[in-house]
C-alpha cells in the first residue's frame, strides 16, 4: 500500500537562517593530491523562520533512456537526489541523527504542531465551534465551553464560544 507525499510541508525555527547539514562538502584525491571526486555541501537552509519541502519531478538519463524522478526541493533548491519522504523522514528524526545539533520539536518544528502550542490549538478550538454553531447545537458548545474553561481557558476561545452561543440565541 502506497502512502501519499503531501505537495508542501512547512518547517518553524526558533532560531531564524537554521541550517541543517545533510552531508558536508568533501573532496577525494588520490596519492598525488589529484581530484578524483568532489561532493558539494547537502544542506536544508532555512529562509528566516521558514523551510518550506515540496516535490518536484526531473529528467535523468539511466542506461541511456532519459527518465523522471520525483525530487525534494527545500525553498525551491532541490536537496540532492532525496526523495520528500526521506527529507521529511530525516527531518522528524533529526535530534536522533544528529543529537549535537538542532532538535525537531524543540528548536524547529512542523507548521501547526507547535511543541508548546496547547492542544487542541486556538484554530482546532475555532473549527470544533463553527461546526457546532453551523449544526446549531447548543449542547456542544457548552461542553466546548467547559472543557477549554478546564483546561487552558483562553479567553479569545471563550469569547468566541460565547459569541457563538449569542448568535444561535438570537436566531432561535
């Protein structure tokens, strides 16, 4: 069974211009100091805050046929010959891989799944509520009501519920 890459994952850094080295610039050279090889620098660069995965197809000759391979680009720079499910796999385990460097949910995350974000978040909180509010069902609301008021009681999410419940009032 085949699982579907998502066309665009977002990445959050604390720490703005983040890099992630995903194989540092190396050269080989035989005993006489020629080059026999030369590797450039596979990095994840993030623009500001921002690093943004998406997929991307491209044409390479193989045995002489020219063929196409789907590829990862990071803020539209291809990473190597990476795939989006190997970029993201090494991403999400990147404290594991790399424990001296940066850690995933810790000082770089995935966009809508804040380490410190309370759950659910203020939009999971607004989407549950506008389907109660659409389905005009009061019940609902009250028990979304006590729950965020038991929990992390933000007053905006209150205020929203409580204008919601206003407005199914009005029009009851």
């Amino acid at each position: 069974m085949e699982t579907e890459t998502p066309t665009k994952v977002r990445f959050i850094s604390k720490y703005p211009g983040l890099s992630l080295t995903l194989s540092p610039m190396r050269t080989v050279r035989d005993q006489l100091g020629q080059v026999l090889e030369h590797h450039e620098r596979v990095a994840l660069e993030f623009d500001g805050p921002i690093l943004e995965i998406t997929n991307s197809t491209r044409q390479e000759i193989v045995n002489g046929e020219m063929v196409e391979r789907e590829v990862a680009l990071a803020n539209g720079r291809p990473v190597g010959r990476l795939t989006v499910e190997q970029v993201l796999h090494t991403i999400r385990h990147w404290g594991e891989l790399n424990p001296n460097g940066a850690h995933f949910n810790v000082d770089f995350y995935e966009e809508g799944n804040a380490p410190d974000e309370p759950k659910p978040s203020k939009k999971e909180r607004a989407q549950q509520v506008a389907r109660a509010q659409a389905a005009g069902d009061v019940d609902e609301l009250g028990r979304i009501k006590a729950d965020e008021a038991a929990g992390h009681n933000r007053v905006e999410v209150i205020d929203q519920i409580d204008a919601a419940l206003e407005a199914l009032a009005d029009t009851g």
